[in-house]
C-alpha cells in the first residue's frame, strides 16, 4: 500500500512539474484524491499528522509533495533494508539447521543447485543419415522407448561361470575363504512389527510414487488390518524371495543432464519410479546387508560409498594429502601419476550374471541372492512424455537408478576390481603419515600406506608413483569393464603427473 501511494506522489509531481497541456482534468482529479491519499498514509504510519496544505500557489505546493514523498520513501526504504536483514538471518539460521539435519539441503542450498526439468514434446532423431524433429505423440513415444531399451546394449558373452575367465579374474571371483555365510543369516529373517513401522516412517515425504500413485505419506497412516496386511506381503517378499509382478511395472521420468536437453534424449538420464511398498521391503533388506558388511569389513576394495558411514571426506583429505606430499616433501622421491575415470551409465550398465558371481563371491545366502536377482527381472517400463505414458517395454540390462540397495550393490559389483588392484597392481604411491607417539622427547612413529586408487561410488581416481604403474591399473580397469559390460569414456578420462606438481 505504501508502495501505491508512493507512485501517486511520484506521478502527481511528474504532471505538476511538467508541460503537458490538454491534461488540467487529469491533474484536477489527482489533487481532489489526495487527501483520501494522506488519511490511507496516516492509517499506516502510526506517528504520523496530516499536515496543512494549499493547492496554491504551485511552487509551495510542488514543495509540500516533495516532502511527503520523501517522508514515504525514506519508510520504505526502511523497511525494505529491515526486510532483507530479517530474510539474511532467516535463511542463514535455516541453513545451520539443514547443515545439522538434511546435508542434502545444505549442499544445494551453498551451491545454488537449480531444480531443472524437461518438458518430452519433441524429440530430435537422425533417420537415414538426416536430422529430423518429431512432434507427432506416437513418433515422441517410440523413440523414447527405443533410447532408453537400447542406451546399454547387453553384453555379448553371458558369464554364468568364472571357467572361461582370465586367471586374474578367476582369483578376484572366488569365493573369500574368510567368510562365512552364517553372517548373513538375520538378512531374512521376518520382519517384526516395530521393525516394519520404523522403515515406513523414515521413509521421506513430498517424493514421485509408482505407477499405483501409493504415496509414502499414505503408508505411514496405515493402521489395523491394513497395517498388518501391509507386512504380511512384506515378508512374503522374503519368504519367496520374489516380488509381486506388479512391482516389476515402473515409470521412467527423465530429467536433464548438466547441460541443455536440445530436444535430444542423449542429454537426458532416467530416473525410475518405483512401488513405494517394494522400495520399503527393500530397505529392510539394504539397511541389514549394509550393517553386515560394513560391520565385519567384508568388502576390501576401498571403496567410501555405498555402506553406514560413507563420505566424501575421506578421500578428499586422502588426495590431497597425497599432492601436498608430493609437492612439499622434499625427501620423498616419488613419481606421483594421477588418472580420473569417466564411467558411463553404471547402474544401466550392471550384467545381473556378473552381479550374481560378485554376491556369491560374498557368501550370500542363495535365498537372499535370488531376492536381489528378482528385483531386475522381468521388468517393465513407461516412460514419462507431454502426451501421457508410453507403451510398457521389457528392460534387458542394468538395475534401477531409483532402488534404494542400487548403490550398495554398485559397490559389491565393482569390489573384485578394487580387491585387485590393492593386490595386484604395481607401483602404488607411499603415503605417509606420522604419529605423535610422546611429546618429551618428541618421538613419532612413521607409518606407510600404498594407495593404488581413491574411489567413491563409480568415481575412481588411480593412482601411481610410476608411467608403468599408471599404465598397469589402466590395464587392469580396461579388462574388467570389458568383462562386466561396463562403459568407460576414455575421451573424458584426466590425466595429472607430478610434472604438474613441481
């Protein structure tokens, strides 16, 4: 309101002020509404008093606006800076709060992360050596289905044995001698009452839900029969381990890349929208398998993800320690080759018989594998257009990016690869470390760590103190993604050598 009368003022001075003959009907009609004009001023400025006034003569006039006008500006002005110190001290106690609670949040909120979408009205295809735009809605659908079935092609040798793999392979899937498969016996056990009602009530709020539209807001309200019925299916699940055919149907929403989407669906990535029921029985499952794991240190690989107590901190400090050594430490001798891996599509690229020889290597329990195998296959999607859902079509490889065990099981797929380049792969670089063990005398006990990669999730980063050392894990990379069907872009890889460094 203060803002309505300030551009009243504003105006009435401009016509006062200025030469525009033709206009005295104008002006008169201001003048005759500014008294109701000033009584709406008083009713929002508590301390303010309507002043006397004359129309005339003009000059005095002109001045006593100008001082009304000044008197509405500097409040605003006011008040606008009172607004943007409360909206700065608002924004900054929410983002403490999410640094405590929602580090999801923080991390978008510090980064200015922009919520980007794509509307799937046209698609842009090459027919026949030509670049065409479809728009027609059926024209839209198929060549959606036909990127998404197709983006990763299934492998062309399907391994069900390690008999026909390299003798370097035979021994990084063989079974580990050092556990036993009675660590994974509560994996299956039946979900108890408790259990089940604190997996549905940590599940998060405002999220897509499958093609039934059964929300997770609406599971955590189920009560009674419901309730019970709820985790009768549940551990049926487990029982069997199998799902319901129905949670093998799915909705595939693609989002944009980093870049702009150009009506092409290469600048897409899928996002796959799941039964909220089966992703909730899941949890259970991925919450048990990852404390056992991650408890006993079952996985030897190194890799910082995909289990309790994941982050990227530790490896952050790792590298760079690493450069800091390399650069700063005068007595250490060592090359120091860095190489940062691009892998394409690691999720839609997993071969599910790998998959299945890298759980066995574990001592999975075969009820417990067959549960995990069950959850990708047999599957249909739709996907998501401007003109409604596509046609269902049958997915040939990959698990599900929205499935909540699809990180953990990245991670158990890619630990035969880590095991043996820790064991195998020459000329680690040394990092050092010293510990303060008595502080009169000084003395510090040295203690040496080979590093051979730095990896979290699909990000590996190998590292060597030599050409040839470099050179041998890219070997050794090359040969296991041959083996796992796993697409690595090479054009994208990064290269550092301790040149860099100097």
């Amino acid at each position: 309101m203060l803002i309505a009368i300030n551009k009243f003022l504003d105006r009435l001075l401009f016509k006062l002020t200025t030469s525009r003959p033709g206009r005295p009907a104008q002006i008169s009609q201001m003048i005759n509404s500014l008294p109701t004009q000033l009584i709406l001023l008083k009713s929002l400025l508590t301390d303010y008093t309507i002043p006397s006034y004359s129309t005339a003569p003009l000059p005095t006039f002109v001045k006593f606006l100008r001082s009304q006008k000044a008197l509405v500006s500097a409040y605003l002005s006011t008040q606008f800076h009172q607004h943007r110190a409360d909206s700065i001290e608002y924004y900054t106690a929410l983002r403490d709060e999410h640094f405590s609670t929602s580090l999801g949040s923080f991390i978008s909120s510090a980064l200015s992360v922009e919520h980007r979408s794509i509307v799937l009205d046209r698609v842009l295809v090459v027919i026949d050596s030509k670049t065409t735009l479809l728009t027609d809605p059926s024209d839209i659908k198929q060549a959606a289905i036909k990127h998404f079935q197709s983006v990763v092609t299934p492998p062309l040798v399907q391994y069900s044995s390690m008999d026909s793999f390299p003798p370097r392979w035979q021994r990084a899937y063989t079974p580990l001698s050092d556990i036993d498969s009675s660590l994974y016996i509560l994996v299956m056990s039946p979900i108890l009452e408790d259990e089940w009602k604190n997996i549905l009530n940590s599940m998060p709020n405002n999220k897509a839900s499958g093609p039934s539209k059964i929300s997770y807001e609406m599971l955590k309200h189920l009560t009674g029969d419901a309730f019970n019925l709820s985790l009768t299916l549940a551990n049926a699940c487990l029982i069997h381990g199998d799902i319901p055919a129905d949670w093998r149907e799915a909705l595939v929403y693609p989002i944009p890349k980093p870049h702009e989407f150009d009506a092409q669906l290469k600048n897409t990535r899928p996002i796959t929208l799941l039964e909220t029921v089966r992703k909730c029985v899941v949890k259970v499952v991925t919450t048990r398998l990852s404390k056992i794991l991650a408890d006993n240190q079952v996985l030897q690989g190194g890799n910082f993800a995909g289990l309790p107590g994941g982050s990227t901190d530790v490896p952050i400090k790792m590298l760079d320690a690493i450069i800091h050594q390399r650069r700063f430490d005068k007595t250490d001798d060592q090359e120091l080759w860095i190489v940062s891996q691009d892998i394409s599509k690691a999720f839609d690229s997993i071969d599910l018989n790998m998959l299945r020889l890298a759980l066995l290597r574990l001592h999975l329990p075969s009820l417990l594998i067959k549960f995990i195998i069950n959850l990708f296959t047999r599957r249909n999607n739709k996907i998501i257009t401007c003109h409604g859902d596509t046609p269902g079509y049958r997915v040939r490889i990959g698990i599900d990016q929205g499935e909540i065990i699809s990180p953990l099981l990245w991670v158990i797929y890619l630990d035969p690869l880590l095991t043996t380049l820790n064991r195998e792969a020459s000329d680690p670089f040394i990092l050092k470390s010293s510990v303060l063990l008595d502080y009169s005398p000084i003395e510090y006990e040295q203690h040496n760590l080979p590093v051979s990669h730095i990896t979290f999730m699909d990000d590996s980063t190998l590292i060597a103190s030599s050409k040839r050392g470099i050179e041998d894990r890219l070997s050794i990379t090359a040969e296991f993604y041959t083996l796992n069907n796993i697409q690595a872009n090479s054009a994208k890889y990064i290269l550092l050598s301790s040149e860099q460094f100097s």
